[in-house]
C-alpha cells in the first residue's frame, strides 16, 4: 500500500507540472496572453531596480506618466520571481512563479480535505484539480484560466488562505498557529480580496482555539511583521487610486456558472435526502462560510471598491469542496462493497478510457508529447489502483476533468511559448529597433484588439522593457490617479477604444481633441495602427512623421513637460480625511473629489488650472517680459532635476502626483490637474526626490520589533515549556 501510495503521488505531480507544460516553462521564452503579458513589465522592475535594491515599493516611469509602484498592487508574486531569478533567466523565473502558484493552490485544497491532518488526500488532490481547470471563468481568479489572464496573484492569496484555515484548526504542529498567522499573512501580500474574505473565518478559529495566550500574541505578531507595512500604506493612500467602477452583476446565473451547477444540485439533493447523519458530519464550517459569505457580497455587499465578479472563485470553491465532502463516506462505502468485483473494475476502466480519449480527440494532433503524457499517467494511475480500490474513483475524477477541457491547453501553449513564437513578432522588433533611434519620450499608442496576434492585445504596454522609453497605458489601471485621464485622451485618436475605466464619457472619433489632449499629457510621440487613424494623423499638421515598419506609423509631438503656471488657478480645498477615506474605499464622499472637479476641467478642455492645498502667497509677481526658460530636463524613476530661470514661480512638471514626491528647495510639491504635481522651486536648480513617508520608516521600524518580539516570545515559552517537560 506504501508504494503505491507514493506511486500516485508521483504521478499526480508529474500530471500536473506535464499538463502545465513544464517544458514550455523552462525554456527562456518572454511569457504573454492577456494580463500576464503585460505584467513582465513591472515584474522586471521590481526585480533589476527594487529587489536588488533591497526595496519593496517605489516610483515607475514607465507607466501613466509615472505611477507608485507596488503600492498598491501586490508585491509577493515578484518577491518570488526575483528569488528564482537568482538561479534563473528572468522569463524561467516568472513562468515558474506562475506555475507554483497553480501546484500550490491545488495542494492547499488537498490539505484542507484531509481527514488525517498527515496524510495525503487523493481525493482532494483530485478536487483541487477539478476546481483548478473549471472553465466558466477567465478573469475572476482563482483558477488556471484567471492566472494565464494574468491573475496568478489571485490564485496565490488563495491558496495561503486556504493553507492558513488548515494549520488553523487541523494541523496538531507545536508551531501551527505561528504558521497559520504567516500565511493569512501572505495571504495579504499575494491579493487582498482573498484576505478579506479568508480573514472573518480565520480570525473566528483563532480566537476560538484553546491554544496559550501566548501562542496567540506570538501569532499575531507575525501576521503584522509580514502584513502591516503593506496593508497600512495600501490603506492610507487608496485616495491616489482609481476607481474603475466595474458594472457590478445581478443574476444568479452570474454567479452559479455552468460547470458547478451540478455541484450545487447534487449537494442539494444530497442534503435532503441523505439518511447518513455521519456523512453530513463531513461538512465543515469552512466551505459553508465560504457559501455564506459569497452570496451575501455578491447580492447584497456594498458597491465599493470590490467588484462582485471577484466572488465567484469563493462560491466555487465552497460548493466543490462541500459536494465531495458529501460524497466521501459513501464513495468508500461503495468501493468496500464492490471491492474485487471485476465489472466494476470493467466499468471504471471504460469510463477512464472514454474521458482519456475525448482529451486525446481534442488535443492530441496540437500537443502531442502533453496530451500522450497525460494519458499515459492517467491510464498508470488506474492500474495503480486495481491493487487498492480506494483510489479507483479518484484516477475517474482525475481522468473526466481532463477530457471535459474545452480551451486551457490551448492558452497554456499560448502563453508559455512567449512572444517571440508568434507569428509576425519581427513586427514588434522592427517597431521597437525604429523607437531605439529617437530620443527618449512618452508614447501613446493606438489600442485595438487585433493587436492579440502578437501575442496580448497590450504588447506595447512592453514598450518601456525592450526601448528607452515610456508607455502612458499600462496595466495596473487602479494604481494610477493618471489613468481616466489617459483613457479619456486615446479614446479620441484611436479606432477600436478600450474605454475600460467605468461612469466616464469618452471623446470617440474626436481626433483633434485628443490631439490636444495629448498636449496635456505631456505626449512626446505617438504609434498609429489602423489606416483610419494613420490618414487622420497624416493630415494633422501637429502630427510630425517619423518612420512606419508598414504595419505601424509612429509620429512625434512638440510638448513640453514642464510648464509655467500663472493666474488661471481654481483653488481646490480637500475634504477632510475621513471623507477622502471613505470616497476611496466606498466610493460615497460626501464633497466632491479633486479628481471629479480635475476631470470635468480636463475634458472641457478648460482654460485654468486646479490645484490642491496651495498658498498663492509663496510665489513671487510673474516676470511677463521673459518667457520660461527649461534646461537640463532629467525625469529617472525616483528623481527630477532641471534648472529653471524663474525660481520662485508656479511649476507644472507633467508627472503624476503622489505625496512622496519631495522637493529638495522649495514649496509643494502640489497636486495639480489633470494629475500632475508642481512646484515652487528657490533657487534656480531644481531637485525632486521620491522618498518613503515617515509613515513607512515608522512601520518598516515597528515590523522589524514584531518580529523580534514575536521570536522572544515564542523563544522563551519554548524554553520554559522544555524545563517544565
């Protein structure tokens, strides 16, 4: 029984690692398709410029004409790249982060369905896997699918979540609370809507458990060395974020999706007609909380900064593992009564056979080394499993999970094989080689769909990782107060638009406006796509041609990034702190936000400036009769230098605002519309420097004491536990 325990177990983790294409993940190929195409770009900055830095967070210019990064956005998944990027290229690493991710969600989920908290659950290594290729939804989170969109983050705060439920109340270690605490820790730094919905329960069991008081405050210390830094700052500064307003949904359909309304009958069915009062004792708390909870938000939570569609994962999860837990005492029942019976066995294999060879059907002219892998291991595991029954239903489980996939191989191979297998990637190369020859400047580039054929529809939101340059589209939408603003501007000079951000209204088709709009953004080039834009851009005499690789035509612009700001201010009074924190998080201030008043300006294209908490009484009488003279322009990710003729004056630098940015001398600097900051500088020399709050040197001080606090404790009651013992 040994050895085949263990023979499963191997064949379980090679049919996953094969399945997830470990070849394709090991071979130094850029990943792409979708979001995680994208993510490579912030990925490789925290890497070269932060991690080896021995920083957490920061400044990006890359992005939304600059924008804090990982701030808001979750720094785990790249804490983990830069680790394996010590051993590896950085596209090994990035593609070995996502897959752990998925390996280790699936291993959460067979950890919190074992009976015996130290034995292997194949069972729930089966349900795990289940939940991992459903395929009802692709952006979520949670499953394979959502991660290859990009949301591997998502998938990684989960399985802490579930990690930490398991060291919570099933696993007898000396140190599990410790551990738990750890992961809900984790948890926070892979995404936060998992943590909020994980931390109720958790924190119910952990205040439940009859464990020291010590134990706890050693727990708890732990939690906040790894979580608090992050979280605190996350929550302090969520008024520079943007909100996307996603249209939340409302039918139930939405939320019971197809491939787990069989779950949700059976368990129904299972319920009220089971007789077996042990069979019922298999539910645990766990996954009815799980229900609870997710239909609770889902119809009834308050529309805020969660969108409901972020429930989903939550429902699945809880209804999956409720329905095997159901089933589980009376699936071993069945098997001892039908132990050695060779039609069974007859039937079993035929089942096997069939759902084997509608994944063969599918996938085995594409992926044939994969596919026949798959099979291979599958049909091994049911031979395995003649010699021990129990395991027969489980290989079934394993086996239909497979050849019900309709389009996961596919994207697998999609993304794994990097952009450099695409067809017609020289396009990109060619683009990229032209933009090396010009100076370097801000670009803003025609989206449209078709762009996918290069592997993500946001290939050139790569622009800053291959050139000297920087993109104003980026990926992480809601971490940028530039964001609306950028959206608003190309939705006028591009065919196909976005338009992602929600309850804005756009300028389609208006080319001139968005031309001037990109004035505004401090826009020093543009890349047309389709013919429409490209003849639109041609006739504009703001427009200046500069090279076309036949499929794209790149353009540049006489803008400037610092401007002299004079009378045509509209002076912008914050709310007070709890209104600007309850407009970030609910979304439902009572006065109306800079970023409402900035953008009605914006688009009106009005001819004043709004500024926030500024003292006009700090700058001297304008100087009429000499025109601004900038020189020596030098934006870098966490510093800008120039000098200026007219010290002491209002100075518009076309960079987002965020209230680390520090002036070396001078006043400010102040939050200006659209987005940008500006400033009073004293002397002809101007410095600004991007540099940690005193919030965050306090909290990187406090978490370093909660760990040496937490390590005392548990120190010294390990030590008087073993004198006592």
């Amino acid at each position: 029984m040994l050895k085949n325990n263990l023979l499963i177990k191997v064949a379980l983790g090679s049919l996953l690692i094969i399945f997830l294409r470990i070849e394709l993940v090991f071979s130094d190929l850029l990943p792409t398709g979708g979001d995680m195409g994208a993510h490579i770009v912030p990925t490789k900055y925290f890497v070269t410029e932060l991690f080896n830095n021995f920083k957490l967070s920061g400044w990006s210019q890359d992005w939304f004409a600059g924008y804090p990064v990982y701030y808001f956005y979750f720094p785990l998944p790249p804490i983990i790249t830069s680790l394996l990027s010590i051993f590896f290229p950085f596209s090994i690493s990035f593609k070995t982060m996502v897959l752990i991710s998925q390996v280790l969600l699936v291993i959460s989920i067979e950890m919190l369905m074992r009976k015996n908290t130290k034995e292997f659950s194949f069972y729930g290594f089966g349900v795990g896997l289940l939940y991992l290729l459903t395929e009802s939804f692709t952006i979520f989170g949670g499953n394979l699918a959502s991660s290859l969109a990009g949301q591997y983050s998502f998938t990684y705060s989960i399985a802490f979540g579930n990690l930490s439920i398991f060291y919570l109340i099933k696993s007898k270690y000396r140190y599990s609370m410790e551990i738990a605490a750890l992961l809900i820790g984790l948890s926070v730094l892979s995404h936060l809507i998992p943590f909020i919905i994980y931390l109720p329960i958790f924190a119910f069991y952990f205040l439940k458990s009859d464990v020291k008081i010590y134990k706890k405050i050693s727990a708890f210390l732990f939690f906040m060395f790894v979580a608090m830094r992050f979280s605190i700052s996350l929550f302090l500064n969520l008024e520079f974020t943007t909100n996307m307003t996603y249209t939340p949904y409302t039918q139930i359909s939405d939320l019971v999706k197809s491939d787990v309304l069989p779950f949700v009958l059976g368990a129904a069915i299972y319920i009220i007609s089971s007789s077996s009062k042990t069979s019922l004792k298999a539910i645990s708390g766990f996954e009815i909380y799980l229900l609870f909870i997710s239909i609770y938000l889902f119809f009834y939570g308050p529309e805020s900064a969660l969108w409901n569609g972020r429930i989903v994962p939550f429902f699945n999860l809880g209804i999956i593992i409720l329905f095997f837990n159901l089933l589980h005492f009376d699936i071993k029942n069945l098997i001892k009564k039908i132990q050695g019976k060779y039609p069974f066995l007859i039937f079993i294999l035929l089942i096997n056979s069939y759902f084997m060879y509608l994944y063969y059907s599918k996938w085995g002219n594409t992926y044939s080394t994969t596919t026949i892998s798959v099979i291979l291991i599958v049909m091994l595991m049911f031979l395995i499993s003649i010699s021990s029954e129990n395991f027969l239903i489980y290989t079934t489980l394993v086996s239909l999970t497979f050849g019900t996939l309709s389009f996961l191989p596919h994207w697998l191979n999609w993304n794994f094989s990097g952009y450099e297998s695409k067809n017609n990637w020289t396009d990109i190369t060619t683009l990229y080689e032209g933009l090396d020859s010009l100076e370097p400047g801000r670009i803003m580039w025609e989206p449209n769909p078709d762009l996918n054929k290069y592997g993500t529809p946001m290939v050139l939101m790569t622009i800053p990782m291959f050139t000297d340059h920087e993109s104003v589209e980026g990926l992480y939408f809601d971490s940028s107060i530039t964001t609306p603003f950028h959206f608003l501007t190309v939705s006028g000079v591009a065919e196909r638009p976005s338009n992602p951000v929600g309850g804005l209204t756009y300028i389609n088709g208006e080319f001139d406006k968005g031309f001037r709009l990109m004035e505004e953004m401090g826009v020093d080039y543009f890349i047309a796509y389709t013919s429409s834009i490209k003849d639109k851009a041609d006739r504009n005499e703001n427009f200046n041609f500069l090279f076309s690789n036949e499929i794209f035509n790149v353009y540049s612009i006489n803008t400037k990034k610092v401007e002299l700001v004079e009378d045509n201010l509209y002076l912008f009074e914050s709310p007070n702190f709890y209104d600007r924190l309850r407009n970030a998080v609910l979304r439902e201030g009572s006065e109306q936000s800079f970023f409402e008043a900035s953008f009605e300006s914006f688009k009106n294209e009005s001819n004043f400036k709004i500024i926030e908490n500024y003292d006009k009484d700090l700058v001297d009488p304008a100087d009429l009769n000499t025109e601004l003279l900038i020189r020596d322009l030098n934006i870098q990710n966490e510093l800008i230098t120039f000098t200026t003729n007219k010290p002491n004056q209002l100075h518009l630098i076309k960079v987002s605002y965020f209230p680390n940015w520090k002036i070396k001398n001078g006043y400010g600097p102040y939050r200006i519309s659209p987005s940008f900051m500006a400033v009073i500088p004293k002397d002809e020399l101007v410095e600004i420097n991007f540099e940690s709050s005193n919030l965050e040197k306090a909290l990187n001080y406090i978490s370093i004491f909660t760990l040496f606090g937490a390590l005392l404790i548990t120190y010294t009651y390990k030590k008087r536990f073993l004198n006592v013992k």
